[in-house]
C-alpha cells in the first residue's frame, strides 16, 4: 500500500511540472520569432480572406452568365406572368 500512495503523490508533482513547461513556452521563444509568427498568420488569414472573396465573385459572374444565356423558353418558364407592370 506504501507504493501507490508514493505514486499518487509523485503525479501531481509531474503535472505541475508540464504545466510550467507550457506556460513557459511563450517565454522561450524569442520577441522576433514570435513576431514572424503572428505575421505569417495574419497573411494567411489575408490570403483566406481573398481566395473566399474571389471564389464568391466567379460564383456571382458563373451565375449571371446563366441567367444571360437563357433562352427565351427557360425565362419564360422560370417566371412566368410574375414581373410584367401590365399585369394586375
């Protein structure tokens, strides 16, 4: 029984220790790596931002360009009597 309460104990003690490992992580690095690294992730936020702006703009001109080469049948059945002003 003396063995597992000497290990129960050991193990808080090794927890402890990690944790100030990781808190000092920030520390270790230094103030210029650390820079680069938030740079690089505001660039590649950047970069998402426009390849989602440029993806939603070729879907926006894909579209139109359908809705251009409709032929005059496909319009019709699409809308029908809805939109004419000389309706009422």
């Amino acid at each position: 029984m003396a063995k597992k309460k000497k290990q129960q104990r050991q193990q808080p003690a090794q927890q402890q220790s990690a944790k100030s490992e990781a808190l000092t992580l920030k520390d270790q690095l230094n103030g210029d790596v650390l820079e680069k690294l938030k740079l690089a992730k505001k660039d590649l936020v950047a970069k998402e931002q426009a390849a989602q702006d440029e993806r939603e703009a070729k879907l926006a001109f894909e579209r139109k360009q359908r809705e251009k080469n409709k032929s005059f049948e496909e319009l019709l059945n699409e809308y029908g009597d809805k939109g004419s002003k000389f309706n009422s």
